[in-house]
C-alpha cells in the first residue's frame, strides 16, 4: 500500500448509529444539540421552524431520555453525535395499538450528510422495534421534506394519507405526508411479550 492509500484510508469517516439509554455526557449533549440547530436553519423536520433558546433545546433533549415511551437514536460520525430520531412507545393503555410505534424527527445535520447516515439510522431503529416485538412503525412529515420522503419510499413505507394543513411554516400552511411499514407479520406478533421497558 502506498503512504497516499494508507492516508486516505485513515481520513475516511467512521459512522454509527446507537439507543441511548443512559444521561448523555456533556459533550454529547453539545453535540446534540449542535447538530438540532444546523438541521433547524436548514428546514429540518421538527416542529421548531425558529432555534430554541439553548437551554430549551437541552431540556428537551434530556427531557426525552426521562420519558420511558421515547426512545432516543442518534447517528454519529467520527463519533461525534450529528444526528437523532425518537421512537414512540403506544402507552400500556392504548392496548389497542400495543404493536406499532411512532418515529419522530430523524435528522442528519448538513455537515454529516452524505454519509449514508439516515438510511442506517433508520435501519437500526427499525431491527430495535422488531427485537422488542413491534410489528408497525408510523411516520408523518411534511411534504416538503423531499429527502425524508425519497428516503422513507425507498425503505418500503407505504404512504397512506395526506393531510393539506399538516404545518404551519412562515405563515404559510404546508402539506403532510402520513407513512407506515410493516416490520413484520402481524399473526407473528405476541402482544402480551412485546417490549415496552428497557
């Protein structure tokens, strides 16, 4: 191997996709919330169109780590956290719906995009869900989320639904998008087992 082989093999960027279940350290919390803020100036899917104050935007963060039915994924690269999604958990008196899950908010900051980091956040979220026993995953976003749309279509989610005044976005109403996929069988399911704790 050449020293120019073995440099650009060095430089090559490392990412991962994690379940955080434990306090993020401070340097991932900044991290995090660094990575909220570029997606957020750049039309990310949240529902803050404005940055949050700083400290807002940690308390949500850590907020979400408090709250057994969100589970929090983020993606990192070169171990630094540039992006997340949550995972809703149906509560233990919607028994109804006790086998489907609601996801919320993937993102990937701009700076680590291209990375293929989205399609493998997702993919891990989606194996989790299906461990535990789920059998559905939910998502809705708005329909100007180009990227999130091409992103959920070609991982098989099947539209089923528009909503004409999903969000309001500078004033202006914008159009939703409501998809679901099928993690697997339904008559494969055992609602009783299904894991909703870690």
């Amino acid at each position: 191997m050449t020293s120019e082989h073995l440099q650009q093999t060095a430089l090559k960027p490392v990412p991962s996709v994690e379940h955080v279940t434990q306090p993020l350290s401070i340097g991932d919390l900044n991290d995090l919330c660094d990575a909220t803020e570029e997606a957020i100036n750049a039309g990310g899917g949240f529902g803050w169109i404005h940055l949050p104050n700083r400290n807002l935007l940690e308390r949500f963060w850590q907020g979400v780590l408090t709250m057994p039915a969100r589970k929090l994924f983020v993606a990192r690269l070169d171990n630094t956290i540039c992006g997340a999604a949550q995972v809703i958990i149906p509560s233990k008196s919607n028994e109804a719906q006790s086998y489907n899950v609601q996801l919320s908010g993937l993102f990937i900051s701009p700076w680590a995009r291209g990375q293929g980091l989205s399609r493998r956040l997702l993919d891990f979220i989606e194996k989790t869900m299906t461990k535990k026993g789920f059998a559905i995953i939910n998502v809705d976003l708005r329909e100007t989320q180009d990227a999130a749309i091409q992103l959920y279509e070609s991982a098989g989610y099947t539209m089923i639904g528009r909503h004409p005044n999903y969000a309001v976005v500078n004033g202006d109403f914008v159009a939703g998008r409501y998809y679901y996929k099928k993690l697997q069988e339904l008559e494969n399911i055992d609602l009783i087992n299904i894991e909703d704790d870690e």
